[in-house]
C-alpha cells in the first residue's frame, strides 16, 4: 500500500473555528459569530423539535441557536471550494433531548439552514425557549489545516483490520502529516472521531436503521449496499466543547457535535438533509 499517494488523495482541507471567549462588544449584524440572537432572513420560522417522549407524549421544543457563518468571510479559507461564496450558514441543534443521531426519530432535532440575501435581521429567541439553552455570544475567527481522516475513518473505507492502527499512524509521522489537537471546532475536513466511524452510521439510520447503542445487524446485501453508499457523506461541520469564565456548552461527556451532508446536497447547496451525531468519551 503506497501511503504517500492514499494520504495525497484522501487530504482535505478543514476550516478551524475559534471563538473569542474574551469579546465584550457586541457581533456586528450579519458577521459570524457563535450564540447570541441570529441574524435571519425576514419571515425566518424558528426550527423546533417534534417527538413523542418516554411517556408517550407529544413534544415541541425550539432548538437552540449555535453558529452563523457569513459565507464572505471563509471564501479565503475554503480551498478545496465546497461551501457557498455568498449568504449565510446556520446552525440548529436541541439541547435538552440532545439526540445521538442514533435513531430516525432523531429527525428535525438539529438543522442547517442557508440563505443566499444581502440583507439580514437580528431575531429574538422564541418565548419557550429556557434562558440555558440560549448561548452566549461570541466572534468567530477562522484558519486552515489540511486534514486526514482518523484510522476508523480510513480502516472503514479501505476495509483494513484495527490491529493496523500503528502501522497507520507510522506513516502518517513518516511523512509528515502532524495529528494537531483532536478537541476543536472546524468546518469541512474529517471527524475527529471519539467512539467509531460515523459515514455508515448516517446512511444506516437515515434510511431507517437504529443505532441507539446495540450493534446492528444488516442483512448482507444491505451491508454492502450501506457500505458503498456511505462515502457520499462529508463532514460539514464539527464542534467541541465551548465556554468561557461564565459559560459552558459541552455534549454528554467532553464530547462533539458533527454534521453530516452528503456530497451531491453541498454541491448543489441543498442542507436539508443534514444529520447530526454525538459522540462523548
């Protein structure tokens, strides 16, 4: 196996995303930013949560707001160019059910929403959304890296046994890709992973399959099927723990947020169809 060309042709680029914890002023409208009240497109309906909950009852509940991204703003930073070069990123996801991803029903509990528009209006959070799960407001600063996928990642897609994991990490010192911190927030790149490759389990539970911590059991030719289709999905985006003196977001234990698109949907700017993962130590 020639590492140098795999590692050349899996390389992607990723966008780091930090938050100053230390900015007191407020986001300027229609800047990046994490938290705080979003800058939407008149008209805009807040996203909420449908579900029926362990008592059999049905539930409703706004997501919380996460991050804007002013698309302007990375142009200089998307290299391989695969996000929008105009309008605006948004971030959704419900903090008090804080689903897995695990389940179908999991549906509806974190969106992306894009608007291509010029003109753009700070909005209040809804009335039922809990002061905990509105988040406090930070400036969002950007760098690149290139970015390699985890050996779960590679070891899926190149169907190698995990007793190559040395071997794999070997390699990538061979040839000079540094593993930076594995706890940060970025778009694009790979997944910084914490339990187990997440492209099949996308494709598994967005077509119906549960993944809600039993190991799944796939008919063969279903395996194969999700196997081959599971390539379609990248990361979009990935976020870490985030806090301040007077402040803290974090998912489960220590753990990341990731959203998954698959390919064809980034290229074509459709996010509809995005699914979230968590994953915690």
């Amino acid at each position: 196996m020639d590492y140098k060309v795999i590692f050349q042709e899996l390389s992607r680029n990723a966008i780091k995303l930090s938050f100053d914890t230390s900015s007191i002023a407020p986001v300027t409208v229609g800047a990046s930013k994490f938290g705080g009240q979003p800058d939407l497109p008149n008209g805009f309906a807040w996203p909420y949560y449908a579900y029926i909950d362990s008592n059999n009852i049905e539930q409703s509940k706004p997501l919380s707001f996460l991050l804007q991204i002013n698309c302007m703003e990375i142009t200089g930073y998307d290299a391989d160019r695969l996000l929008p070069k105009a309008g605006m990123l948004y971030f959704f996801y419900e903090l008090e059910t804080m689903t897995w991803g695990g389940d179908a029903k999991d549906k509806g509990s974190a969106r992306v929403f894009y608007y291509n528009i010029d003109s753009f209006t700070r909005q209040s959070f809804p009335p039922d959304l809990a002061l905990e799960y509105c988040m406090q407001e930070m400036p969002v600063s950007f760098t690149t890296k290139n970015d390699l996928p985890d050996y779960e990642e590679f070891a899926e897609n190149y169907q190698m046994d995990m007793h190559d994991f040395e071997v794999y990490n070997e390699q990538l010192e061979k040839f000079g890709y540094v593993q930076e911190e594995r706890n940060r927030s970025k778009l694009l790149g790979y997944a910084d992973i914490i339990q187990n490759d997440m492209l099949m389990e996308c494709e598994s539970v967005t077509n119906g399959t549960y993944y809600g911590g039993i190991p799944v059991k796939l008919r063969e030719d279903q395996r194969k099927t999700f196997l081959e289709n599971c390539k379609q999905w990248k990361l979009l985006m990935q976020m870490d723990t985030v806090y301040s003196d007077n402040f803290e977001l974090m998912f489960g234990d220590c753990g990341h947020i990731y959203y998954y698109i698959k390919e064809r949907d980034l290229a074509e700017m459709n996010f509809d169809n995005c699914w979230l993962i968590l994953q915690c130590y």
